[in-house]
C-alpha cells in the first residue's frame, strides 16, 4: 500500500516551490549566498553567527537569541552521490564546536539507484518511484538478480539491502559495461510510465534515453545521513538557544531510512524547530558577543585565503577523500579498509590542511574556492566522525555493513555512539536505545 505522501516522482520539487511561494507570501527576510562558518556561543548559549557575505565579500557577525541549524547532509565526502554541491556536513561542525553533540554517524545511507551514462549524469539519483511502479532489476545476463538475494521483497527491500545486492552484481563482474546494472521499465505501459514517472522519462530522455524503449543503467550512490547532531523532541540540542531539524540531524531513523520518510526530518521537525525556536526567542533578550571569538575565526578564513607557495587547493584534498571514502568507508567495510580510510584522514589533517589554500587571495567576493577550502575542513571532520564510529561498531546494522562483523548483535550493540568536544579533543559514550514499544530479538 501507498504509505507517503508525494507529487508523481517529484515531490522534493513540489514541497520546495511550496516552500519559496509561501516565504515570498509572508514577507520573510532571507539572506541570500551567506556561508556562515561559525556559530557565537557564551555560558552554554549561542549568541550569533559569524559569516561571509559572498555577494560583497564582506565579513559578518550575526547576533541571534535562536539558532536553527537546516543544512542538510554530507554525502560530498563521497566519490558518487546524489547530493548537492553544499552538502559538506557543515551544520554537525558547527553544532559541535558549539557544545553540542552528535551520534549515529556511521549510519550513512546508499541508494541502490543512480544514473551511471553519461558520466556528466553519474550520481543523479533515479527515484524510488521507479520501483514502486514495477521496475525491475537485471544483470548483464538479462537476470532479475534480487530473487537470489531477496526473493520475497525483490525490488521493494531496504535501500541498504538492495544497494549491496547491485554492488555485488557489479564487482562480481555481472554489471554493465559502465559499471551498473540494468533497471527496466519497458515491460510496463507506455503511457504509464511517461505519466506515473514523469521526471525520470524527461531526465534519461535528455540523456538520449528513452526508458520505454530500453533499460536504465544504474548503481547506487551515498544518499542520506542518518547520523546527526543530537535533538529532543523541540529540536533542541543542549545548547540553549540551538535548535536544528532535517538531514543535520539523528535519532528520527535510526540505522536506516526507508524512501520518502526524509519528510519527517524536513516537515514535522522541521516546523517543530520553527515553532520551539520562536518561542524561546520570544521569551529571551539578546547576549554580548565575544568578539575574541570573533578575531579568532577571521584569523582563521584569512590564514587560508593568504599567499602561500606550498598551497594544496581543496580540490585535491577532495578528491583524494572521495576516492578513499568510496572504496573504504562505503556500502562494503571492514576493520583494515577503515583503519586505511582513518590513516589518510589522520594524514589530511597533520599533513594537508596545514597547506590548504587558494589561488585568488585578492578578495572574499564571489571566491568559491574560499568557501570549498572551508568546507574541506568540514568534510575531513565528518568523514573522521564517521570513520571513527564505523571502526567501533563490530556489527552490521541498517545502513552499516561490515563483512568481518556481517551479524546485526542485539545484545551488544543496541546503543548509539555519541560524540562530543571536551576541551577540544573529540571524545565519545555510549547510550542505550530507547525502547518503547517492541524489544529486538538477541
């Protein structure tokens, strides 16, 4: 049965335009082109924002009774993924810088289909509607391959237990010559399929596809963070004045996502923070800012945006990371692939963003570089967060698989990982998962 709310194959598209109709409606104040690097706290409070004004290139200071943190997540860490440019997990950084605290990051989903040809397409996510409507999935040799791996479900399992099945096709040597596998609509009607899967015909169609006629070629792609800064039911994070909803966070998924329910994330919590958020600013004064904080981080953005002859450009910072959390850190782990994924990241850290740096120094204005250089940093920080959890986690479980830990361990493992700053150092605790309705099996 139909279990979600959506619009066709395009409900993200119907739920933003919604969104953008009603801000211009209500004469909301929005900023646009600002990357706020860093958030102002005082006694266990947020008291602001510090920012860059792209438009300008001016430097920002924002003082703020609330925060709410909505960024989104970080599947740019990885080589394929179905996110956009900015998700580079900035949110869960600043959250914890803050004070606050994350869990779960080894839970990082990877949808079973992405468009593979053409490789300007590659990492385009191809929607779970395309399965819900009858799709199927082929190797090479022309086999409907999830009856050997779930035979029950086929293409409606998990995401997680598809995405291995596809990845399995294609290094077992049984996927397409681009490194997919097919996903087939030409068994259904026409008509159908150019009604119920709009999107998805004009997407392939501009890439001289045409799915009525002949298959998709697809593999999966990191999709979704189910790990996140950690809230209660308000949004709150623990840091008073520090709200944060959507993709930033964890807790709401647990170890996996099932398609379509990113809309508790965005709509329920997301108007959840709206609400808390003004309330509690409502109630509150504002509070002095610490402006050594402030000198602090522009001490910081201009250490990198200064001449320097040894400069490494985040771009090969980020390609190099990519490359590493894909093969190490991705749909298939184990302790030693990890362990070489946490080398590099300690490596990138002591060795790399030392020299981080940018080719035009001359000015903050429109100075894209500057804004990857920052969030480099910020992709290195989650991917070690990441790295990190999925090392101590000797179980597989939702999104995260190991094949040296292949069992999910109820008696061991049904705790989340939480990480926190402790005078600067990352440290983590275990908490037990809150069970109120039914108990796993051990």
């Amino acid at each position: 049965y139909r279990r979600t709310c959506y619009m066709s194959d395009y409900t993200g598209h119907e739920v933003l335009a919604t969104l953008v109709d009603e801000v211009r409606k209500r004469g909301v104040n929005v900023l646009e082109e600002i990357f706020v690097s860093k958030l102002l706290t005082s006694n266990g409070r947020v008291t602001g924002a510090v920012a860059i004004d792209l438009k300008n290139g001016d430097f920002l200071v924002f003082k703020s009774k609330a925060v709410i943190l909505s960024t989104g997540g970080a599947g740019r860490m990885y080589k394929v993924t179905t996110n956009p440019a900015s998700a580079t997990g900035d949110g869960k950084i600043l959250a914890l810088d803050a004070g606050a605290e994350v869990m779960d990051m080894e839970m990082f989903q990877f949808h079973p289909t992405t468009m593979v040809w053409p490789p300007s397409c590659r990492g385009i996510l191809v929607t779970e509607a395309v399965r819900g409507e009858g799709g199927i999935l082929l190797n090479i040799k022309g086999e409907r391959f999830m009856k050997r791996y779930n035979p029950k479900l086929m293409e409606l399992a998990g995401r997680d237990a598809v995405a291995r099945a596809n990845w399995t096709e294609i290094m077992e040597g049984r996927g397409t010559e681009h490194g997919g596998v097919h996903l087939s609509v030409t068994h259904l009607d026409p008509e159908l399929v150019k009604t119920r899967l709009k999107t998805m015909y004009k997407q392939f169609l501009l890439a001289g596809i045409d799915i009525t006629k002949e298959p998709m070629e697809v593999s999966p792609g990191a999709h979704y963070y189910m790990g996140g800064i950690r809230i209660n039911v308000k949004t709150e994070t623990g840091i008073k004045g520090l709200f944060a909803s959507g993709e930033e966070t964890a807790g709401v998924h647990g170890a996996n996502r099932l398609g379509g329910n990113s809309l508790i994330d965005t709509q329920v919590f997301g108007k959840r923070s709206g609400e808390h958020a003004a309330k509690f600013a409502k109630s509150e004064t504002f509070h002095s800012i610490d402006l050594k904080q402030v000198e602090e981080e522009q001490k910081r953005i201009l250490s990198i945006a200064k001449e320097k002859s040894d400069k490494i450009r985040p771009v090969k910072i980020r390609e190099q990371l990519c490359e590493v959390m894909w093969e190490n850190a991705g749909i298939f782990r184990d302790g030693n692939k990890l362990s070489s994924a946490l080398s590099f990241i300690e490596k990138a850290k002591e060795q790399m963003l030392p020299k981080l740096g940018i080719c035009d120094t001359t000015t903050w204005r429109y100075n894209k570089e500057l804004i990857e250089a920052l969030e480099t940093i910020n992709l290195i920080r989650v991917a070690e967060l990441l790295v990190r959890s999925a090392l101590i986690r000797t179980e597989s479980r939702g999104a995260h698989y190991r094949t040296d830990y292949p069992k999910t361990d109820n008696k061991n493992w049904l705790k989340h990982i939480v990480w926190y700053l402790e005078n600067g150092v990352l440290k983590y605790r275990f908490e037990p998962v809150k069970i109120t309705l039914e108990k796993p099996p051990q």
